[in-house]
C-alpha cells in the first residue's frame, strides 16, 4: 500500500546557518502510529512544522496522499487533513472549550451570529465519537493541562485530520490517563487516522508506536519496527551513549529543614479554594518529590514558595526565616532558586539574548554592574563559561534565546538558578519536553547539588522523574496533599495514580514523616 506521507529529502537552514534538517527522507505508511525520536535540536520540531506548513523547506519534497504538495501555511495542511497538537498547546484560554473547538469554522444562526448552542453539541458529539471528555462550556483558562490537551486533538480532529501530529501528548498525564490516550490512539489508526508520536518517554514509544525513526544532528540514524527495538537501544541511537535510567538511592542522613511550608492555604480571585493547609519540609540532603494532575494547585503553590503569590493564610521559611510576604529577589538573596514549569512563559525572555537571561537575576550585583553600568565584557566571560559548564549549543553568548532548541533553552534556565549557589532549589518540570540526554544531565546536576546538601523541591507530571530521584514523595490532589510515600523504591507509578486521580486518600497523615523524621 502506497504510504500516506513521502517525505524526500528534505532539507532547512535557518538564517542563523544552522542546518536543522539535512536531506531528510522517511516514509510514514497508512492507518499506523509512528514515532519520531531524538534529541533536543536534533531536527523533529523543524520537520513537524514542514509537514504542518509552518516551515518551507529550502530542498526537498512532499507527498501527501500519492501527491505532490506545497504547503505555505497551517490552514493548506488544516485544508488536505493535516492536524497537528503541539507542545505548547495553542488554544484561546479565554474561550470555552466549545468556542476553542469550532474556532474559524463556527456554526451560525443565519449568516451573521454565532450558534453556541450548536457549537456545544458538535463538541459532545465528537468527544463521544473518539471517548475524549471534556467539558464543553467551561474556559480553557479554567482547565488542568490534560483536559486542553484533549481539546486540541478534538479541534483537530473536528478539521477531518487524516494525518495528526502529536508533540509530546503525555507529559502533562497520569499512567491511568496516559493509557485511555493510547487506547484512543489505537481506535484512531484503526479507524483509518495515521498518527505522528513525538515523544522523549521511550517506554510509551515502545507501548504506542510500530515503527520508530530516530533523528540526530538535522539527520534519520534509523526508522525500525518498535519491535525490533528495546528502550536502551533507542536512547543509544539517540545520543549516542548508554544512559542510565536506574532509580537513585536516597542519601542515609539528611540536614536541617531548608524549607517549610506550613498551613498554607489559597483563594484565588474566582474564590476558589486551590490549596487547602499544606504543610511539609525539605531538608538539606533530599529530594521531596510532588506528584499529582496538572491542576491541582501544584502551579500556586511554586509560585507562593517563590514569591510571586502571597499565600491566603499560612507561613513559608527558608533557612528559619519567614520569608512570606517577601519578594522574589528577596528569596533569591535568601537561598532559592526556582526553574519555572513553563520556560518561554516564565523561565526566559524570548526576545533577549542568552546572557541578557543568564545576568537577569544577578545584573545588579558587584562584579556585573558598577556605577549604573553593565560591564558587558565580564557579562559575556561569565555566560561562556556557563555555556561551557552547562554545554549550551548556541553560536553565541549574543544569540536570541528563542533561536535555541526547547533543551538548551532549558539548559540556560538550569545554567542560570544552579549557578546562583542556591540552598534551596524549587524544580517545576526541570525536564519537560527536552530529550534523554538532556534530562539525564539535568537529574544528575540535582543530585549533585542534593549530595551537596542542598533541599531540592521536585513538582513534575513525570511519575518516572518523581520515581527516580525522590527522597520521599508526596501526592496532591484539589489541593490537598492526600499521600505520602516515606520510600519511593517501594512504589510504582500505577500505585500513585489513584491518588492523584482523586480515587483514594490516606486517613491519616504522617506528621513526622512530612517534617522529615521518616528518615532519621
């Protein structure tokens, strides 16, 4: 049978000179999921965005359905049933899901007013149709990451894609949610849809896909049957190196609490309750890792740790100081530093250069500033030196932050806050969306700094990463911390996902474990 998609030759340069997809040609067959592999900067994006109509190649052709296409913008490959649900989900958050769904094909009464009637029932209709729920008539602004993520397979989906794109679709899930996805997945292909699978967990590229085609450096290394590949041989093909994915032993004695969190509630502007009388440490010496839904308030309380929300009621301290109602750059001066869970939102400006983002929290310090001045000199010396260290791909220090690749840009974040000599580290999705090898070098950083007797606050949607190199685990669900797991090795993400769905809860909770004394 004739493949879906011929992909020949393709070739694009960016006008910085870096060729990101060097003479790239792959065949994607019909009714079939097939995975895209590799590491970050290795040329998956660019490709995507070529057979999205986002990028045109400067060499090469497309063939879509036995034709050859020319593809200058998303609505041609939208028009030949070409969808696409990328990383950063691209919905109005200020419209329902309803709204989000129909946008620019909307139904109307008459010729001139919109029928949000009718745009709410084609939204059951199709969710139904491929067993996606969501709510129709609620905001997107107002939905867990999960839920939008259904939205943008529905909207594309809604569009008669044949052909869709999925970038990175279970980061933000749990096992239990992650596994109806596939089952979606699985009815989607056998109802005629091909599905593209860019993802960096190779467990679920094994679980989902029948054929995978690894990409280094801009080229394909290989495109295999899943089968015929184990998860080791993957990552190798990837980066060229055996990684180690072992789970990480917890130190035998811990410091003094570096952070506490103590009876902190939240009422956000809508009145919601969002979190409900938290209290934990973490001490020197330890990872405590939060697992729960995106949603589930995990989002407010980073940011009241950090500053940038000032609690309803209860205290945080660092290092004993009650550091509450102070501001961000006090909390920094005190001990802290936070790698955000979104990097384009709030880890960097996308406008500014790398080292104008390296100094951001550091320019007004002695030795980087004197007299109202910035001494660019020693500012460019101190950003190599971290581009070094941290092996940062940019041509240069000067280089605009977003030509970097989504895991050097998460390098120059991690760059920046580890080389802050902090005491406490606030981690929120330290390795979302970036490749095997990057996340290895960023687990192996925090457990240096852990080593070093740093506390390390650790929120991901990544159950492996919680499993990996937590201390001790704990479990959010609306708002609440509902479990707490004093010894990881013990548990495994299927046993979590109950309650961070909300199904289960611990009667009673742990005081001496949540202060730390589980470990003594």
């Amino acid at each position: 049978m004739e493949p879906l998609l011929q992909l020949r030759n393709i070739t694009h340069v960016y006008p910085t000179g870096v060729i990101a997809n060097n003479n790239v040609s792959l065949n994607i067959k019909r009714n079939t999921i097939h995975a895209i592999v590799g590491e970050n900067g290795a040329g998956k994006t660019t490709l995507m965005k070529i057979i999205f109509g986002i990028l045109t190649p400067q060499e090469g052709s497309i063939i879509f359905k036995g034709k050859f296409i020319k593809l200058h913008s998303p609505n041609d490959a939208i028009n030949l049933g070409i969808g696409m649900v990328h990383q950063h989900l691209m919905l109005a958050p200020e419209l329902t899901v309803a709204e989000n769904i129909v946008l620019g094909v909307e139904p109307k009464k008459g010729k001139l007013f919109f029928d949000g009637d009718r745009a709410i029932k084609i939204t059951r209709e199709i969710a139904q149709e491929y067993g996606l729920s969501v709510p129709p008539e609620k905001k997107i602004s107002a939905l867990p990451m999960g839920i939008r993520q259904r939205v943008e397979i529905l909207k594309a989906l809604f569009r008669n894609a044949e052909l869709l794109i999925l970038d990175e679709p279970t980061s933000v899930l749990t096992p239990q949610e992650t596994d109806m996805l596939f089952d979606t997945l699985h009815s989607l292909a056998k109802s005629g849809k091909t599905i593209l699978f860019i993802s960096h967990k190779l467990k679920e590229v094994k679980a989902i896909a029948e054929n995978v085609t690894v990409m280094r450096d801009g080229r394909i290394i290989a495109t295999k049957p899943a089968g015929e590949l184990t998860e080791n041989e993957i990552a190798y093909l990837m980066v060229g190196r055996n990684l180690n994915s072992r789970r990480i032993e917890s130190r035998e004695s811990i410091g003094d609490s570096l952070l506490s969190v103590r009876n902190v509630s939240y009422i956000d502007e809508n009145g919601m309750e969002v979190l409900k009388n938290i209290s934990f440490d973490v001490h020197g010496g330890e990872i405590v890792g939060l697992a729960g839904v995106e949603g589930n308030g995990q989002t407010e309380l980073v940011k009241i740790i950090t500053g940038l929300l000032t609690p309803t009621g209860g205290n945080i301290f660092v290092n004993s100081a009650d550091v509450t109602h102070s501001s961000p750059r006090k909390r920094r001066e005190r001990g802290i530093a936070h790698i955000p869970e979104d990097r384009m939102e709030d880890g960097v400006a996308a406008n500014a250069t790398l080292q104008e983002n390296i100094i951001v929290d550091r320019y007004y310090k002695s030795g980087f500033s004197r007299f109202f001045q910035l001494l660019w000199k020693r500012i460019t010396r101190h950003t190599n030196e971290l581009i070094k260290s941290f092996s940062i791909r940019t041509q240069s220090p000067k280089s605009n932050i977003s030509m970097l690749s989504g895991g050097n840009i998460q390098k120059v974040v991690v760059a920046r806050e580890f080389s802050s000599n902090p005491d406490v580290i606030i981690a929120a999705q330290p390795t979302r969306g970036i490749d095997v090898g990057s996340a290895e070098y960023i687990h192996q950083l925090l457990i240096d700094l852990r080593d070093k007797n740093r506390a390390i606050f650790l929120v991901s949607a990544d159950l492996d990463e919680i499993l990996k190199l937590s201390s001790r685990i704990l479990v959010i669900y609306n708002g609440e911390i509902v479990a707490l797991f004093p010894d990881p090795s013990r548990i495994t993400g299927k046993q979590l996902g109950p309650y961070m769905l909300g199904l289960k809860k611990q009667e009673s909770l742990y005081q001496e474990s949540l202060n730390g004394k589980a470990h003594s």
